[in-house]
C-alpha cells in the first residue's frame, strides 16, 4: 500500500510539474506575444508622427514659397509704379508737352508689358508723338 501511495504521489508531483511547466510556457508566450504588440504600434505610430511631420514641412515650405513669390511680385509691381510716376512726373515737368509726357509712359508701360508677357514690340513711330516744337 506504501508503494501504491508513493506511486500516486510520484504521479501528483509530475501532474504538478507539468502543469507549471505549461502555465510558465502560456506566459513566456502571452509576455511575447504582447511586447510584439507593443513594438508593433510603437513602430506604427512612429512611422504616423514621420509622416505627420514630413506632410507640415512640406505644406510650410510650400507656404513659404508661395509668400516669397507673392512678395517679389508686389516689389516688382511697386517698383515698376514708381518708376513709371517718376517718369510722368520727370517727363511732364522738362520741356516737353502733358500729350508727349502720356504717349511716352504709354509706350513705356507697352515695353514693359512686352518684357512681362513677351510679346513683340510694337514698332511705333516717333514721326506720331513727336510736335513741331519738340523738333
């Protein structure tokens, strides 16, 4: 009876030791399983945030742009004006004419136009704008 009693206590210490074997196994897995989870979204959401930051960089480079563009246009719209109105006001105060003063600034804006858009020049005739006094 000794040697039958022993046998089942053999046999419960070997049910004990499997069965923590298995529990220690399950865990070993399930810690895996979630520290896989985690780097897994950890690497998402890192690669979300790179994103996020290479879309703002772009869109401020591109507003960055856009306002420098803006900028050199209204200089250049503002320098052209006010060389215009110097030469109105140079032109119309010298000797010659209000009438010579306008055909020369509107040939002079017509150049210009041509120098924006690249058309031709028209070829326009001193003999039209030029009066017998100014000869």
């Amino acid at each position: 009876m000794h040697v039958i009693l022993l046998l089942l206590l053999l046999l419960l210490v070997v049910v004990v030791v499997v069965v923590v074997v298995v529990v220690v196994v399950v865990v070993v897995v399930v810690v895996v399983l979630v520290v896989v989870v985690v780097v897994v979204v950890v690497i998402i959401v890192v690669a979300v945030v790179v994103v996020v930051v290479i879309v703002v960089v772009v869109v401020v480079v591109v507003v960055v742009v856009v306002v420098v563009v803006v900028v050199v246009i209204v200089i250049v719209v503002v320098v052209v004006v006010v060389i215009v109105v110097v030469v109105v006001v140079f032109l119309s105060s010298s000797k010659s004419t209000a009438i010579q003063g306008a055909v020369y600034v509107s040939l002079t804006l017509r150049r210009l136009m041509s120098y924006i858009y690249g058309a031709p020049i028209l070829d326009v005739s001193r003999s039209h704008t030029t009066t017998q006094h100014s000869r």
